[in-house]
C-alpha cells in the first residue's frame, strides 16, 4: 500500500525503505462502506488513496500525505452481463483476468487487455485511462465505459448514466482523474460477443518511417484490425521477430541487456548508453508490424481473414512484405511476457521504464527522433508504436539505464544517486515529446512521475482542473498531491 | 453564442448574444493525418466544402448540425460525436481552445488519446457555453470515398429499426440508415464509408439481411429526412418502442453505435412538438429543433447536482437564465 509498480518506487523497494506508508488501511467490502469512510475522512479532513491491484507505474497510489489507503479488491462481486444490450456492470475491484475469464464462460468479451490484466482491476483501469492491447478494434477504457458509479469527496453517491444526457458528459470527466475527484465504486461496460477466430500476421517495411507511413494508411482505410503494433528496428531485431534473420549480428553488449545477462556484463554495457544506441543505428534496419484481425462466430475466421487479406494487400502498396503468420502468433501467445522480465535488470542495478505517449501522424516520426535523441545519452532506448488510430499513434518507448549498485548493496546514499539518474533520463524524455507536440501520457496516467510537466500539457487548462477538484472534492481529501492537486 | 449557419438567438434579458460570425477561418487542412484545424464561428458546411476539396469528410451528420456552425456542434448535444468504425462513437474534436469565464484560453494538445488526468474538453463539449466557449477546435477527418449503399424491404418500420441495431450490435454498422414509409412497404436504405471497408461490411450485412434490393440505394439514403421530423439522440430500446408507433413515418439514423443512434424521427400527423414529446416518453433527448431542448444538464438527475453548482462558482461562469 506505500507504492505501485511506479520504478522509481521499485528503486526505494531495492535500497530497503518505504518513504510514503499510509497511516491505515481499509479494506471496505460494498459502496455503503466507501461512503462511509469518506463521510469520516471529510469529517476529520484525512487523505484518502484508493487502491486497486497496485500495477501503476506512475506512483499514482503513493500516499504521500500519508491517510487511509482504500484497497477496493473487495468490490468485486459477480459481474451482471446482458450479451444481447452488450453491456457488463461490474465493481470495481474485479481483477481484469478474473472478469475476461466470467465474460468468456458467457460468451463474451471487454476487449479490454492491457499487459497489466493479470494484476490490475478495472478500477484502476478507469482511474488511469487504460488502454488494452487490442484497442484499435475496442478501444480504450475511456471509449469502453458507459456509466460510472461514483463517491465524490464529500462522501455523496452519484450515478452516470447509460443512456442519452443533457450537458457536458460527466463519466469522461471521471475517468482518468486518478482518484482525485471521485472514488469509483461500479462501473457498466461495453461487451462484445467473443471472438471465434484471430487471424495473424507479421509486415516488414524498410524503415520505421515506412511503416509509419503504411499504418497511417491502414487506419484510414476503414478496416479495423484488433493489433497493429509497429516495432521500431531494435525492437524487431532484440525480439527476433525480424523473419530472416533474427538476432544474428546483433553485438554482443545489445544481447546482454536483452538476455537478462550477468549482473557485471549488463553493468558494463550500461555505462555508455549512447555508445550503445549508437551501436543500434549501425544495425540493419528493417521494422516489423504485428497485424491481426477475429471475427465472431460461425463466419469468423472467414471474416477475419477477409479484412486481414485486404489489409495485407493495401500494406504491399506501402511496401511491406509479408512474413507470414508466425511472427503475429508469436505475438499472441507471448503478449504478456515482457512485464514479468524486468526484475533481472533491477536486481542488478538497472532501471527499466517505459513511457507512453501519442501525437497525430504528422508529428509522429519527429516525436519519435527527438526522444530517441534526447534519451540517448542517459539510457539504452527503443520504441513500438503501440496503439493506432484514424489520425495519430501512441509511441511505447522502453528505457534501460543504470541506476545504482545491485539489490542488496543499495542503501540510502546510494538511492539518491539512483534517482537523480532516473529523474535526470525522464525529464531529457517527458521534455522533448512536450516539445514535440505530444500529449505526455497515451495510458498510464500521471501519477507523481509525470505531474510537474501537467501546466506543460493543459496550460491555462490546469485551472479547469483545479475548478473539477473544488467541485468534486472541496475538502482536498482524495488523493492529495497527485495531478498537481 | 451564434456562430454563421446557426439560427437567430435572442440575447438574455441581463446578457449579451457572443457573436462567432467572424471566428469563420480553416486554418489548416491536413487530409493525409486528418484533421483540420477550425474556428468554432465556421459554418460546418463551409468546413465540410473545404475538407471535401482537401479529399476528406466530416462524415454524415444530423441536418441540423449541418445546417450550423462548428462551435454550435460541439457545445450542442450531440457534443461533437461521430460514429466510427467498430460500432463505436466518439467526438469529432481532437483538441479545443475554450476561452474561460475569467478570459484564458485553454487549450488541449491534438493528440488521438490521452491519459492526463480527465478529459478537460468535456468541459466545453456539451456544454451549451455554459462552463466555457470554443474558441478553435482541432476537427477529425474521415478520408472521402464513395460510400457502398444497400436497400431491402421490410415487413415494417419496427423490423428495419430492430435490423440495423443488430447490424450494430454485430460490429456493421452503416454511417447512414434509413427507415422510410413507402408506398406499397417499408425501405430500409443504407450506407458503410471507409475506402477499403464499405464493401466488406456491406456484403456482410447482405449475408444477414438476404439478398439486397436490385435497386441504386443512394437516393434512398440521401434523400432529406422529413422537414417535420426532430432530432433526437435515443437508444436502440427507445427507437425500437417509437418504430412501433402506428403512426410512425420515417426515422432516419446516423452516429450508430452498438447502444444506439441519433435519429430523425417523423411521426404522421404529428408536430415537430408532439413528435419531441413522444421521443422523450421513450428516454430519448432532443437535439433539434433547439426550442425543444432541455433547458438543464442532467448532472442533478445523476445525483451531482450539487457538484454542479460548485462546478459553475469555480468557474466563474454564470448561469444564463
């Protein structure tokens, strides 16, 4: 309860301290309970910091202000499912697995799957703007959500509706305001009838902006594919996704990061990152993406077929070559991997993050530069664009860098140093995508990580914000300190 | 606020009418990414004559929104949104600049999503001005193809409404529907956009629906909805209960999605009034004629009527009476 997955937090976890620990923790068990606890936390004027699965990776949950955490894992009661309305209500403590696994003995699906859907809660989905990894054809939680039950911070209960309203559209300004203005207790989904069928694939294109250019192209087109994720060219060759090929001439300091290699080794090689990235740009170059359409139902692997041909098709007229369907099934089976690969780099004294951010297509390969370049000099980069719409694309970039000695020789003195390292590489990146005219988060939220660059991104708009948090929760007992509030 | 298109407006009795006439400008025009970058006083049909020159579209829209000014759209409400693929809906502005009741303009970045705390232009989108007034926005284009069009006959207006909401509930949805009264039957005319999906999903559509009428649908789904009709917003449960009205004449659709569609409903000897009164008994709301629309936002039946009132004093802004 005193951090998430937030890795600046992972780095106090390895130096063997716990800065924010909350004063208690309540576990309430229905919405009557959650009112309850925020009509005595307004009364007594004591922060309050809801808490889902902990899987954030902004310290969105921190409590820095110490309070009550809220762990809202008991509202997890049997999601009610109309397949014929195609909506779900479901509380909000329901573990995302848990409730694709309900919704799949029904028939059905969310579509909602992001990396995160073995430890994380829809709660926490909707709190930070979540996005699953087939939201081209679902989309994001914020286009999946219908209505929102809610306890703002005066403890008042309030219910947004699934049906047509009057005036400004109050469950959009719920969602994503990171449990600072509302503490949501249910939530009515969209659900979908699950598919029958996925057709996969692999698309190679030259270059990365080729592919971009061709992405671009198959999001305009009307089709709509479940996955297009695009690999920038590290991406595609450390992964051997690149067909032909695979790994062969990738040097031997990229295989050590990359195969969670001896602590010493991986030390070595992260010393220089822009030796390394320098490294990257000598590699061949080709980039990959990862393409896949399902249908539902009898029809549905011809469905899905018929679309992924067309898009196959239209993608040759960009230059992509066609690599079969392996490299996609690969994709598949392996979706939720990479998460769990992590503790490696940090046990041995290394950071790894990511970092989400989305522009329109005319910014995209400018933005994708500048924070190659600006990452460059503080820690091994690489980047997929992850998540593609009619008019622009989130770019996932991952960074690992250095951070201090290896876990069990890390104290306090040497924590310090670690994160200036770690601040030091955020802002060079949070500071080049603003420049480049990106919106600093696609889909993980702001958190503490990302809050000081907020005036950044809203402008004059940070007062609107501040109005919300007067509205909602005018004794400033959610959250505090988080979204600058 | 009046922007060029929108009907006259009668300033309030202890106000003044915000004239957008000359906000008219589109700025810029990019239909490779798609979007175009818009003063909200620009009439919609002027940015849609522009984006069509540019080889992209707006996408079908309400009449009424046609008929108005950007600003109006977006603050009205049908807040901007558009139907896209997937049977999905989501609002035609990227971004916005809003000018606040304290004179800042904020303004949100044009990003496609983002997760940077609530969606502050849904602040203004909706809004009727209330809270803020769209200055520019940042509008999404679709790209400009020629549409595939459908028609079949039904038994009644009921069975093509209940068709086309399983059409959308199945992921087919058409960006136009048309539900008509005709001499001799029932029509229902359709038509799916995107340049490399219209057919795909029109054919699909036919595989459900059974072999489509060998007639050109175009017409059919173009033709302007009736002049008596009103424009409502309404879900697939509430169009399905006004289709089977005896008196039922036309409804046409746009904006579907899997839960339900803006519409133009036209009842047979009813008013623009009665026909207004009819939707509402079904849950639906009014988009036009704007006479007719609520007058309040809904947060208070949603129990947030008090976060409202806080919101309004936050702001500065002051209600119109």
């Amino acid at each position: 309860m005193s951090r998430d997955c937030w890795p600046r937090a992972l780095l106090w976890t390895k130096a063997a301290v716990a800065p924010h620990p909350p004063d208690v923790v309540a576990w309430p068990a229905s919405t009557a309970e959650v009112v309850q606890v925020v009509r005595y936390a307004a009364a007594q004027k004591v922060p309050i910091v809801p808490f889902g699965a902990g899987s954030g990776v902004c310290g969105g949950t921190v409590p820095i202000k110490g309070g009550i955490a809220l762990d809202l894992k008991r509202l997890s009661g049997p999601p009610v499912i109309d397949l014929p309305a195609r909506t779900v209500d479901v509380e909000v403590g329901t573990n995302g697995q848990r409730l694709e696994e309900l919704l799949g003995a029904a028939g059905a699906t969310v579509g909602h799957f992001p990396s995160s859907i073995y430890c994380s809660t829809v709660g926490g989905w909707l709190a930070a703007r979540s996005a699953g990894q087939l939201s081209s054809r679902y989309g994001k939680i914020e286009d999946i959500v219908l209505g929102v039950e809610v306890v703002d911070g005066t403890g008042e209960l309030l219910r947004t509706q699934d049906a047509p309203c009057v005036g400004p559209d109050l469950t959009q300004l719920l969602v994503g305001s990171e449990g600072t203005l509302g503490i949501i207790t249910k939530a009515r989904l969209r659900c979908w009838p699950r598919p029958s069928s996925h057709w996969m694939r692999g698309i190679r294109f030259a270059t990365v902006q080729a592919g971009i250019a061709a992405l671009r192209v198959l999001m305009r087109s009307g089709l709509r594919p479940a996955v297009a994720r695009l690999y920038d060219p590290l991406d595609t060759l450390l992964a051997g996704r690149g067909g032909s090929g695979g790994r062969i001439g990738v040097p031997e300091p990229l295989r050590w990061i990359v195969d969670g290699a001896q602590t010493e080794a991986l030390r070595l090689s992260l010393r220089a990152p822009a030796l390394l990235n320098r490294l990257v740009e000598a590699l061949p170059a080709s980039s990959l993406l990862i393409l896949g359409f399902e249908g539902e139902g009898p029809q549905g692997a011809d469905d899905a077929r018929e679309e992924g041909e067309a898009a196959v098709r239209l993608l040759a007229t960009e230059g992509g070559e066609d690599l079969g369907a392996t490299p996609g099934e690969k994709w598949l089976a392996n979706r939720y991997r990479i998460s769990y690969r992590q503790s490696p780099l940090f046990s041995a004294g290394a950071f790894v993050d990511t970092m989400d951010v989305a522009t329109t297509w005319d910014r995209l390969d400018a933005l994708y530069r500048a924070v190659l370049d600006a990452v460059a000099p503080h820690a091994f980069v690489m980047a997929h664009f992850s998540h593609a719409y009619l008019e622009g694309c989130s770019i996932y970039f991952t960074f690992v860098g250095l951070a201090g000695a290896p876990a069990g020789e890390s104290d306090v003195e040497d924590l310090e140093s670690a994160e200036t390292r770690y601040d030091s590489c955020w802002n060079a990146a949070l500071s080049a995508a603003c420049d480049a005219g990106a919106t600093l988060s696609h889909h993980h939220g702001i958190g503490l990580q990302k809050q000081v660059f907020l005036p950044r991104e809203h402008g004059e708009g940070m007062r609107q914000l501040r109005a919300l948090k007067q509205a909602f929760d005018p004794n400033g007992i959610l959250n505090p300190g988080k979204l600058l509030l | 606020m009046r922007g060029n298109g929108d009907a006259p407006v009668e300033p309030p009795a202890n106000g003044a009418l915000l004239e957008l006439v000359a906000l008219d400008r589109v700025a810029s025009m990019d239909s490779a990414t798609g979007i175009a970058r818009v003063e909200a006083g620009c009439s919609v049909a002027a940015l849609e004559t522009a984006a069509r020159r540019a080889g992209a579209t707006l996408g079908p829209l309400l009449p009424s929104v046609r008929a108005g000014s950007v600003g109006a759209w977006l603050a009205g409400p049908t807040r901007g949104d558009r139907g896209i693929p997937g049977a999905r809906r989501e609002t035609a502005a990227l971004s916005l600049a809003a000018v606040l009741a304290d004179g800042h303009l904020a303004e949100s970045r044009a990003a496609p999503r983002s997760a940077t705390g609530p969606d502050l232009d849904h602040l203004a989108l909706g809004g009727a001005g209330r809270l803020c007034v769209i200055a520019t926005a940042w509008i999404r284009l679709f790209p400009a193809a020629p549409p595939a069009y459908a028609a079949w006959h039904m038994p009644d207006v009921a069975t093509g409404v209940a068709a086309i909401a399983q059409l959308c509930r199945d992921r087919l949805a058409p960006a136009r529907g048309m539900v008509r009264v005709r001499e001799g039957g029932v029509l229902a005319a359709m038509s799916w956009e995107g340049p490399e999906s219209a057919r795909i999903f029109r054919d699909r559509a036919t595989r459900r629906l059974g072999e489509r009428l060998a007639i050109d649908a175009g017409p059919e789904v173009r033709a302007p909805a009736s002049a008596r009709g009103v424009e409502i917003d309404a879900r697939w449960e509430s169009l399905e209960q006004l289709a089977r009205r005896a008196d039922v004449a036309e409804i046409a659709l746009y904006g579907m999605h899997a839960g339900g569609a803006f519409a133009v409903l036209s009842l047979a000897s009813l008013g623009v009034e009665q026909c207004a009164e009819a939707a509402r008994a079904t849950g639906a709301t009014v988009v036009a004629p704007r006479r007719l629309r609520a007058a309040a936002p809904s947060w208070a039946e949603m129990g947030a009527g008090a976060i409202w009132t806080r919101l309004v004093a936050a702001l500065g802004a002051e209600e119109a009476a």
